[in-house]
C-alpha cells in the first residue's frame, strides 16, 4: 500500500462518502469500487480512519460487507439510528434494506 496513498485518492475517497445520503450505507468495497478500485477496501478504511483531518464527512455511513460498524465505534450506530437506519442485531445493518443503491 506504500505509495498509493495522495491528497487526491483521498479526496477522491472522501468525496464518494459525501453522496452517500443520509438514512443509507455503503460498503468499503463499494466505495473502492466506485473509485476504479475493487481491491482496495482496505485503503478506503484506512482514509476514513483520517478523514477528520480533511473535513467533515459522514464516514458513520460506511459499514463493512455484512453490514458491521467499525469496532469500538459505539457512536456510529447512534449516527445510524438517528438517521433512520434499522440494525439486524448489535453490530449489524439491515443491508437489504438500507445498503446505498448507486
């Protein structure tokens, strides 16, 4: 991953999480997909982890493939809730239902 890393990537990262709207979620691959990226789910987490370094961006709306929140990110659920997003259990989105379509 050395090297793949630039202002631009990110901000081209960042700027798919900022179309996701509110009451939906994408996935990491999703995001790294839509950027010509399909294998690079790792490094969309990775930008998020640093994103408030770039702005505010609703990165609470990005979940892994199954629908999991980031560990020991209790917030990021309270985020979904309150924007209407349903979970299957603790930790799980309802991703049938509330996975961005885009």
């Amino acid at each position: 991953m050395a090297g793949t890393l630039d202002e631009s990537l990110i901000y081209e990262i960042l700027s798919v999480v900022e179309e996701i709207p509110e009451g939906r979620v994408a996935t990491y691959g999703q995001i790294a997909r839509l950027i010509g990226r399909e294998k690079n789910a790792r490094l969309v987490g990775r930008v998020l982890g640093m994103a408030e370094f770039y702005g505010s961006f609703p990165c609470h709306r990005v979940v892994n493939h199954a629908g999991r929140t980031a560990p020991g990110w209790e917030e990021q659920r309270v985020f979904l809730e309150g924007e209407g997003v349903v979970f299957r259990d603790n930790n799980h989105v309802d991703m049938k239902n509330f996975q961005w379509e885009c």
